[in-house]
C-alpha cells in the first residue's frame, strides 16, 4: 500500500507544485485564472475559490493553469448567440435563447474599451453595448465565461512578468527538488558517506548521503546545492545521450516507465532514496519544461523573447498552430516511451 501511496504522491507533487507555480505569479501579476486542474480528462472533484475553479481529474498525467486572455469569446464570434441588456448596458450573451432575450450574432468583445459589438441576424444593424462587471457568456451547459476587463488578462501583462509566469512552474520543482535533498542532509547528518542508487537502464543516478550527528545547516545547505546539481547534471548527460545516441528505446522512460520505476524504488529501497527519486523527476521536469520547444513553458518563453526582439507579438493564430503542432509531437513521444515501457517490462 504505502508504494502505491508513493506513486501517488510523486505525480501530485510534480503536476500541483508545477501549475502551483504558474498560478501564484498569475495572481501575483493580477491575471484572472479560470481554473487551475491536477490531473487530466474527465472531473472528479472541483470547487470555487477566489474566482477560481479548482479541479481534480482522471488521469494523473499533467495538469493545466487556464489564463483569461483576449481570445477567450472567439469561439462564438459570428455565431448566432442571445443577449440580455439592462438599462442599455448587456448583462448576460447565451448560447441557447433564454427568458428576455434576443437572437443577434456576435461580431467582437472588446475588453480594452468594454464594450460587444453584435450584428442584427438579417445583416443590416450593427451596433455596440458597454458590458456590465457581471457580464458572462452562458453556454448550453450553464458554465458561464466572464466578459472581463483588459487589465486582468493575460496579454496586458508585460513581457517580464509574462516570462516570470512561464518561468514559475520549473522554478517551482527546481526548488521543491533543492528542499527534498535539503531536507535529508538534515535529517541524516555527515557521516561515513553511503550511497544510494537509482538505475534507469544505462543511465545511473548514485546519490552520497551522509548520517553523523551535529552535521549544521551551513553542511546541509551546501550539500543540498551540491546534491541537486548533481541531479541536473544527470538529466543532462543522459539527455544529450538520448537525442544523439542509436538506442532511444532503452535510454527514456514515459508514464508507465515511471509508475514502475517509483514503485519499486520505494519497495526495494525504502522511503529516503524514494525521496531522492522524486527530487531527481521533479528536476527532469522542470528542465524538461524549459527546453524552447512548442508547447512547453521553455517554448512560450522562446515566443516573448521574439515578442520583445521584434516589438510585436506573433500572431495569436498562427503561435496556437505552432503549439498545437508541438502539443501532438509530445502526445506521440509520450505513446512511443509508454510502448517501449510495456515492451521493456515484458521482456
């Protein structure tokens, strides 16, 4: 039980201290967030906090921070949507006809102005309504999309603090990663040095952990800095040997690979080099993320540093294309490594 316990705990704290990260300077930024998700697929368990939908998903296999941001209303633009207004301001644009409300189709939401413009449906009259605070788009489902004011989206926000928001959710793991090692050199001194090792086919992380009394912070503080370097120089060693060597299938590891792996580091080794492991993931991921590929944080790093060199933003379509296209990419590495773990486990 306490290793399934433990594989649990490992993707929680990779997905939820990652998008945690995200979420937190979002906030700090004043960036309205929709819904901050752990997990993927289908809900289990959500609620409202703070304006923010919280939510838990079936599949523990990422998570996702969604931003308020200027494309948020062009699903439904140039589509028949009903409206309801008070005292010339509208308050409330439906997907389905509701009580007191009329048929026109929508043209543009205007956050910067805070205005909507709609034409009527026989093309003749186009007009413009101020939206109220409390405005929302109302689906068929009754979930509800705020119309919100510019400043709180994300697109306002300058191209720092949209760099710090990316950079938030590596940073986050980086520093959990420090905290773990830092937390077992307290916890166990400097003694005698012994080992600990976590072997993923070729590639071997080999961990040197100390348990003499009275070893003092300034000990543990280095130690831990040294440890999680360590960690990183490891990921990159081995990555450099995945993308450059001939043998990939024995070099990576996806999903399964890492349910087996956490599984029995903690069976075979016991709880200490499991909280190694999960420092050494939680490292992987977050330079992982960094990498500039679409996508991934690194890649949206990559499109503001353009923005800034540029003075202009890429296009929203044509970004959502290239992240898109980024997006399948990783699907498909995640199906090719989840494959060769179920070859490799039946070998």
């Amino acid at each position: 039980m306490i290793e399934v316990i433990a594989v649990i705990f490992l993707f929680l704290s990779m997905v939820t201290l990652h998008e945690l990260g995200h979420l937190i300077l979002a906030k700090r930024a004043g960036v309205y967030c929709h819904e901050f998700s752990v997990g993927m697929g289908p809900k289990l368990y959500g609620f409202n906090f703070r304006n923010t939908y919280y939510s838990f998903r079936i599949l523990p296999i990422g998570g996702f921070l969604r931003m308020a941001g200027r494309d948020d209303w062009s699903y439904w633009y140039n589509k028949t949507v009903y409206i309801h207004h008070t005292n010339g301001m509208l308050s409330d644009i439906y997907e389905v006809q509701n009580k007191n409300s009329y048929p026109v189709n929508l043209i543009k939401v205007d956050p910067k102005a805070g205005n909507v413009t709609f034409r009527s449906l026989d093309q003749t009259d186009e007009y413009t309504l101020k939206f109220l605070p409390s405005a929302s788009i109302v689906t068929a489902r009754n979930s509800r999309y705020p119309l919100l004011p510019d400043h709180v989206l994300f697109q306002s926000k300058t191209i720092s603090q949209r760099i710090c928001i990316f950079a938030a959710g590596p940073l986050a793991n980086l520093v959990f990663s420090f905290f773990i090692v830092l937390g077992i050199l307290f916890s166990i001194g400097m003694p005698e040095k012994s080992t600990v090792v976590i072997k993923q086919d070729k590639l071997e992380s080999h961990t040197n952990i100390t348990s003499q009394e009275g070893s003092g912070s300034a000990y543990s503080l280095k130690n831990g800095i040294k440890e999680t370097y360590s960690h990183e120089s490891l990921f990159i060693n081995g990555f450099k040997r995945t993308v450059i060597g001939d043998d990939i299938q024995h070099k990576t590891i996806g999903p399964a690979g890492l349910i087996m792996e956490s599984y029995y580091t903690v069976k075979e080794q016991g709880l200490k080099a499991f909280l190694v492991w999960v420092s050494i993931i939680n490292m992987y991921l977050a330079i992982f993320n960094l990498l500039p590929f679409p996508a991934l944080d690194g890649g949206r790093i990559f499109f503001l540093i353009l923005e800034a060199i540029r003075r202009k933003p890429m296009e929203s379509s044509k970004e959502s294309l290239i992240n898109l296209a980024g997006s399948i990419v990783l699907v498909l590495l995640m199906v090719a490594t989840t494959w060769s773990d179920i070859h490799n486990f039946l070998a």
